[in-house]
C-alpha cells in the first residue's frame, strides 16, 4: 500500500535537500517521480526546487487551483511515476492534500511532502494542520537554535534583525528574513 508522508521542520533543516536526495534515488534506479512545488516561491527561478547547498531540479507548480490528483492521472497518461514529491507543502489546501492522500490511496503512489510546521506567529500553515491530520507517517527533520538546544519554531525578522510580530502568513524568503529557534527563544522574540 501507498502512503502519503510528510516530512515537517522549521527553516535550515534540510527539507528540500532531502527531497532532492529522494528523487536522485529513485531516478538512479530507473524510476520517474513527479516533482511539485508552490508557485508563490520563485526566490530560485519558476518551476525549481532548490536546496541552499546547491542541488536543484526541474518541478510542476502548483497554485491554490491545482487539482494535483488531476495532474497526477494526466502525467501518468504519458509517463510512469513511481513517486510523487511535493516542496512547500505548508502552502497545499485541505483540498491538495485530500487530493494527494488520494493519488496514495487510488493510484497506489507514494506522496512525499515536506514542508515547514508552523508560520513565523506559531500557528500551523494550513497544508500542515491537514498533512499532520491525514498522513500515514510524520517526520521530523531536526535543526538547532543558537543555543543548541532543537530548533521548533521560526521568527520572521526585519532588515535590522528586529522581531517581526504581524504580517501576511505566506511571505517568501530565506536566512535574511527568517530564524529557526527553539521554543524558549522564539517566546522571548515574540512575546517579550
């Protein structure tokens, strides 16, 4: 049987290098997967997943009207997939989801998403409240705080560094914009 995965962290912990990683395995082993990724992250180029070590590859976007499991069955009228690997999976809708949980269930693929937890106030994106509800299996993907203790949350921040309390839940960006804490340390920024 199928299962759908998601593979959750905060920021700098390797998620789309790990994606990457995947999908060089199974193309190595002659198998073809079906790379997805937000449109809304263009930081790297349009149609790319990009890792900060440098490893990229070509990817489907996805917007908020995308029926993945739609384009799932079309590709496979011209193609096989052995795998399905979806970057940024905090930006999917329920519906994405339910539709990737579908292309798990129906068309017998493995999904694997892989995607942050929580945004930069603590609340769950909603393509992970639905992905932590509904899939086979969790992972998570560790990084550190500057304290070394486990990094769980992530802080949005100015161009001077300062905390960044409120703001639209889906902006874009990298090291410049966001830190990765631990709980401890991402209370002290936000609630201080």
């Amino acid at each position: 049987m199928a299962k759908l995965y998601f593979y959750y962290s905060t920021m700098n912990a390797g998620k789309s290098t790990t994606l990457l990683q995947s999908a060089f395995n199974y193309e190595e082993r002659g198998m073809k997967t079906l790379l997805l990724t937000a449109a809304f992250d263009d930081r790297y180029g349009v149609g790319k997943i990009s890792s900060r070590i440098g490893l990229e590859a070509e990817a489907n976007l996805f917007t908020e009207e995308t029926d993945l499991y739609e384009l799932a069955k079309e590709t496979l009228k011209t193609r096989a997939i052995d795998c399905v690997m979806v970057d940024e999976s905090q930006f999917l809708s329920r519906m994405q989801v339910f539709q990737l949980s579908e292309i798990a269930d129906q068309l017998r693929i493995p999904v694997l998403c892989y995607g942050l937890r929580t945004d930069f106030q603590g609340n769950l994106f909603e393509g992970s409240l639905h992905l932590l509800a509904w899939a086979d299996e969790l992972k998570e993907l560790k990084t550190i705080c500057h304290c070394g203790s486990k990094a769980t949350m992530v802080i949005r921040v100015s161009e001077d560094g300062s905390p960044i309390h409120e703001g639209a839940q889906k902006e874009i960006g990298g090291n410049d914009k966001y830190i990765a804490l631990c709980r401890k340390h991402f209370k002290e920024a936000s609630f201080a």
